[in-house]
C-alpha cells in the first residue's frame, strides 16, 4: 500500500526542516574546521591534494550535497 500524498502544509514543512537541517549541518562542519590546530588543518590539506585523483574516481551521481559530505568526512578523518 502506498502512502497517502502530502498536503501542501507537510511539503512546506518538509523542505523547512531540510533547510533547518542544511544549516545546522553546515554551521558543525565551519566550527569543525575552524577548532582545527594549525597541523591538524595542514594534514586535512595534504590528504586532499595527494587523496584526490581517488575522490574523482569515486563520483557518483549522487547529488552534490552527498559528494560534499563524503568529502568532509574523509577530510574529517572519518
């Protein structure tokens, strides 16, 4: 059984709570790099340059948002 379609009120709702949650996922990733030591920061750069001909290779076609977040968590060190 399907689900019922959404009203136009949880649409609205919907894309508020992603907005919201864009936000908030973006405001822990800038306080993330930003409580980086000055080596910590280097090393984050280094893996990248050397790691990224191996990014390239693993794109998908996922959307962008998906791409950005697997970046930072490599960048992360997760």
């Amino acid at each position: 059984m399907q689900p019922a379609p959404m009203t136009v009120e949880q649409k609205r709702d919907y894309v508020r709570r992603l907005a919201e949650g864009w936000r908030a996922a973006s405001a822990d990733q800038v306080a993330t790099v930003r409580a980086r030591t000055e080596e910590e920061a280097w090393n984050a750069a280094n893996r990248l340059l050397n790691d990224w001909p191996d990014v390239c290779k693993q794109r998908t076609d996922t959307s962008g948002l998906v791409e950005q977040q697997r970046l930072f968590r490599k960048l992360s060190g997760g």
